[in-house]
C-alpha cells in the first residue's frame, strides 16, 4: 500500500541557486529523495539514518543533524541533504572535498548527428566516465564495508540515481561543431541564463515549480513532489521497475536524449521557446519519479531486510 508523503524540509536545505547546476540542481535531487523515501520499508529508513549519522566528521556529511534520536522530518531532512551532498563537495571549501570524483557523476554514451534533427547514427567511440564503473563497488560498499564508508556509499547511491536519469548524464552528442562530443550539453551554448543546455535541463523541476508566495518549505516540498508522483504512479513503470541494472537506465536516458533533448526548434545560442521547455517538463517529471521507484527498491533490497 502506497504511504502517504510526509514531508518536512527546512528553508536552508530547500536554498535552491537561481542558476541550477550539476543534475538535476539540489532541489531536484532532494525530490528524488522524497519520492525515494515515500517508498522505502521501515527498516530501510531506520538503517539509512544510522549510516548517515556514522559518516566521518571530516566529510561534512549529515553535518548540523543530531548524533541522537532524530524525529521523522529530521530523518527525511538528512536524507535528502545526502541526495546532494556529492555535488556540494565540489567546493573545495567544503570539509569533504577530498571526497570530490567529478568523473562519477556522468557516462558519456558518445553518437552521432551529421546535422541537426538529422538521423541518429550510433559512435565506435567508448563511453567516458564512471558512473557505471564505479556503481558496483558502491553497492558493495553499502553492506560491506565499516559504517563509515557505508555512509559514503549510500550518499553517492542516492545522488547516481538521480543523476543517471537525467538524460544529458548519459549522452555526448558528435556534430560537426563539436567532433569529440557536447560533454552532455555542456558544450551547447544558450544565450541568458541557463548559459546551456545541459543547465537548462537540471533546472527544468525548479524554474517550472516554484515556491509560492507564504508557502512553507515543507508544504513546497510535498506539492512537487506529491504531484509527480501522483502524475507519474509506480503502477506506470511496470516494465521500467523490472530492469535493475544501471546500465540499463543509462541506455534509457540516452533514448531520452536522442528523442527529446536535441529537437526542433532548438537553437544553439537561443534560449528554448516555452514549448520545448514544456515538452521538456514532461519528459523530465517521468524520470524523476522512476528515479525515487528504483532509488526506494535498491535501498530496500540492500538494506532493508
């Protein structure tokens, strides 16, 4: 039985930059969190809480949460700071920067267009990037290892996920004007803010659902995430829910960047026309769901027993 989302997040984890980054941006990964949390087994919460509050002091994670008892907004508040974590390491400002793998957050699935909207043809040349390599070694380091590391690992889990089904995480498109590949859009220039493509489609679940005027941030938080779900239930994804393998989810995103991402009327040096950004949305609010389904299944097989 589906429980209902309860959640509760405070205005500094929900502090969202007004240019998003990374994938999806820290609002978008605490979603994923969300939906992941809704779904995951007693057990499953109670031993990732306590990874979490095992974390090495010097890596920053879980930081200003309580070693105690926590209550279950703080439990899903700490949570969800772990969904963006890896990407708040990039700082060297931060205490666990030496954590910092920029390579692991991507897989570039290189294939080719000779000219824009042309046919997709598909590339001899390796993929580039960790996020797959470094996955089983994650999971393994989930259960096997000290807490510690554990803590680490879970952190990371809860991030690739998220990152792994947005669909410029696993697609470097070859053109004429960028022969060794767009580095996920980041090469495809836009003119304003988002400066390109990659950005702009990180931001798509903050810029299209903001927090409204007197809107606490808890009640934010479960209207976004609440809708997606109930716009994008489990029971759709019967099929999707089947394939567990990260390779797998890696092929659907670079599909999904075939198809959606780089398509009439895109421009480069343009920002997209509300239309695309619209069909965008809606190609990005399936994946977010499903990424929170795998997320909530993969934690609960590995510890939720």
């Amino acid at each position: 039985m589906k429980r209902t989302l309860t959640l509760c997040m405070t205005g500094g984890l929900l502090a969202v930059s007004a240019t998003p980054a990374f994938a999806w941006d820290e609002f978008g990964h605490v979603v994923v969190a969300a939906v992941a949390w809704d779904g995951m087994t007693p057990q499953a919460r109670a031993r990732a809480i306590q990874l979490l509050q095992s974390a090495p002091p010097g890596s920053g994670l879980g930081r200003g949460f309580s070693s105690g008892s926590l209550s279950p907004a703080e439990q899903l508040r700490l949570f969800g700071s772990a969904s963006h974590w890896p990407d708040d390491i990039r700082s060297p400002r931060h205490p666990g920067h030496g954590l910092h793998r920029g390579n692991r957050h991507f897989v570039n699935l290189f294939w080719e267009q000779r000219f824009d909207f042309g046919p997709v043809r598909t590339a001899t040349r390796p993929p580039f990037g960790d996020l797959l390599n470094d996955m089983p070694a994650l999971r393994r380091d989930l259960t096997g290892s000290s807490r510690g590391d554990a803590a680490i690992a879970l952190a990371w889990i809860i991030h690739l996920v998220g990152d792994i089904h947005q669909p410029l995480h696993s697609s470097s498109r070859i053109t004429p004007l960028d022969p060794n590949g767009d580095r996920g859009g980041n090469d495809f220039g836009l003119r304003g803010s988002p400066d390109n493509l990659h950005s702009f489609w990180d931001g798509l679940i903050t810029r299209n659902h903001r927090q409204r005027s007197g809107e606490s941030a808890q009640a934010y938080l479960q209207r976004v995430a609440g809708g997606i779900s109930s716009r994008n239930p489990r029971s759709r994804f019967t099929a999707e829910l089947a394939a567990t393998n990260p390779d797998d989810w890696a092929r659907e995103s670079l599909v999904l960047a075939q198809r959606s991402v780089y398509r009439n009327p895109l421009r480069r040096e343009r920002l997209p026309s509300r239309a695309y950004e619209l069909r965008a949305l809606a190609a990005a609010e399936p994946r977010i769901a499903l990424a929170g389904y795998r997320l909530a299944d993969l934690l609960n097989q590995a510890i939720g027993r």
